[in-house]
C-alpha cells in the first residue's frame, strides 16, 4: 500500500531541513568551535605527560585534525572537514539503511 502523495512530500521535506541543518552545523557553526585543548589533552597537561603523546596513523590523512589538508584557511578547512563528514555519515547510515531494508523484505517474502 502506498503513502499519500502529501505526507510523502513532507517526510522529503523534514529529510532536505535534516541535511540542510547538519550541512550548517557542520560547515559553518564549526568556524567557531573552541581552539583550546580538549578534555584529555587539558587532563595529560596538567597530569605532565602530553609531551609523551604521539601521533596516530591517521596523521597524514586528509581529514587530520578535523580539517582538510591543502586548505590554507584554518576556518575553511575545518568547516570543509565538517561537511565532508556529515556526506560520509549520510552515505554510509543510508547504504546500511537500504541494505538492511531489502534484506528484512527478501527474509519476509521467502517467510510467505
């Protein structure tokens, strides 16, 4: 059975708003995240051993440090990182979502 064509639209509509917000969030409110250190970076500072600290294997990826490398703007890279994260995100929480959609119909059709 299908849905109205309205409600249809409206759940298209609250998915566009969804992305839209995430894509603001991510690519603009984030020019105005804390540069300070993060809570364990603050706590092995005042612990005395984040000179210990080393790199991960990520360093030289091209989303390190929540930004993207080759971006000379600090703020434009970071919102850039932000929003290649939530396109990520989108893509791989909708290929599961899909994924897992055909797979429950097939198990309910072979159930019949």
């Amino acid at each position: 059975m299908s849905e109205p064509v309205g409600t249809v639209r409206r759940e298209r509509a609250l998915w566009v708003a969804g992305l839209a917000v995430a894509l603001l969030v991510a690519g603009v409110v984030s020019w105005y995240a804390s540069g300070s250190p993060d809570g364990l970076e603050w706590a092995a500072e005042q612990a005395g051993f984040l000179d210990t600290a080393e790199d991960s294997a990520a360093t030289t990826s091209p989303l390190a440090d929540y930004g993207v490398a080759g971006v000379g703007s600090e703020r434009l890279s970071g919102g850039l990182a932000g929003v290649v994260g939530v396109l990520v995100t989108l893509l791989v929480a909708g290929g599961l979502a899909l994924l897992l959609r055909r797979r429950g119909r097939d198990s309910a059709s072979a159930a019949d």
